[in-house]
C-alpha cells in the first residue's frame, strides 16, 4: 500500500483539488495570513528545518485564529497547513521540533494520500481508482453502479495527471498486492503512517519527555490510536 499510494500520490492530490474546487469546496486562505518562508519565526524556521531532514517538501505556514489542534493540512492547490496562536509564540524548540517532525511526515508521499483522502471511504475509493488505472483494459469497461461510477471517475481523473514513471511505479505496486492475494489493510495503513509520524518527531525533537507530554494532553483521533498505543 505505501509504493501505490506513493505512486498515485502527486496525481491524487491534484485530482482532489480538481474536484472540490469543481464542488465550490476548497478552503480560501488569506494570503495576508501566509508566514513568509524566510521568516526568522520559530514556527518557520522549525518546519524549514524539519522538512530538510525528513525530505520532505515545507507546506505554506498560515495562521489562523482557530485551527483543530492547532496544526491541521489544508487541501489546497499547493501544500498548506493552518497554525493557530499557540504554535507561532508560546511553544519551546523541542515543541516545535516535534509537532513540526510528526505533521511533515503526512507531506511524504506515502502519506499525503491522507491529507487529501482522509475517511476510510476517500481512502478506498482512491486504492480502487488505482486499481483500475493500473489495467488499461479495465479502464475502457463501463461501471455499472454508482460506486463504480465513482471509482471510474476518480481513475480518470488520475489518468489526466499521472506521470509516466509514477504509472509504471503503479502497476508494479498493485502487481505486488496481487501476487499476496489481494489482502490488504487500510486500517493498518493509516495506524502506521501516524506512528511513524509521531517517531519522526521523537527523533526531531531528541526527547522522550517532550513528545510523551504532547500526546498525552491532546486530543488527536487520527487513525483510533489510543494514548497508551501512541506512548508505547
């Protein structure tokens, strides 16, 4: 699941984007509120730095008044992330450092796939869609129900912006998930791409302490991880 969902994960988010802004649901942010990436802002300056380490790509930084948790991905155009009052002043570097290390690793390839298909739902339909857009002959087939309709719908869309060595990254991914029979989970997926999220920000921020007190006072439900699995 990680190289398909790293190989359909550019197209995807375009794609996404596409879509919400065919429905009038992208989010409009103010570019009055963007945080300027040569900021000398400790917010800045920590997601500069962990992007650099985890080679990732920094989103745009915007603050906004009320943001869920405080840090929250916004499926927008170009990679963008709200941040609220608390992460722009208040916060130590070990902080920064690991809330910055821990939402980064969702702009890796592998895991953007989350920022733009969150629900369990979103997430099925995107692995259908890469199914299909993997098998030209199944492509050229026309979907008989609404659900495959929409599945149909989704691999055109990904058809308009794959790239040729992301497709052929595609077909050798789900030529794999055949050869294992098909089996697959996404709930294992989403749990593990949160835990490793929150190891890359222990590794960031260099301490136990620090990332154990975070994820001990938030209320973070991505993936239904528990406060013990999350310490553990």
């Amino acid at each position: 699941l990680t190289a398909l969902f790293g190989a359909v994960s550019r197209a995807g988010a375009k794609a996404r984007v596409e879509q919400l802004a065919a429905r009038g649901r992208l989010v409009a942010l103010d570019p009055a509120s963007r945080l300027d990436d040569a900021s000398t802002a400790s917010v800045v300056r920590s997601f500069q730095w962990a992007a650099r380490v985890l080679g990732a790509r920094c989103p745009d930084l915007y603050v906004v008044p009320e943001v869920p948790g405080e840090i929250a991905a916004v499926r927008a155009p170009e990679p963008s992330t709200a941040v609220g009052p608390s992460i722009v002043s208040g916060r130590s570097a070990k902080d920064l450092a690991f809330l910055a290390g821990r939402h980064l690793t969702y702009y890796r390839p592998e895991a953007q796939v989350l920022v733009y298909f969150p629900t369990r739902d979103e997430l099925t339909r995107l692995l259908l869609a890469a199914v299909r857009l993997s098998k030209r002959e199944v492509m050229e087939e026309e979907p008989q129900d609404d659900a495959n309709r929409a599945v149909a719908a989704l691999a055109t869309r990904l058809d308009r912006h794959i790239s040729d060595d992301d497709r052929n990254d595609l077909r050798r991914a789900v030529w794999e998930l055949e050869v294992r029979g098909g089996k697959f989970s996404l709930g294992a997926f989403t749990r593990n791409v949160e835990l490793m999220a929150a190891r890359a920000g222990l590794l960031l921020c260099g301490d136990l302490a620090t990332a154990t007190a975070i994820v001990s006072t938030e209320s973070r439900a991505i993936a239904g991880l528990s406060l013990e699995a999350k310490r553990r």
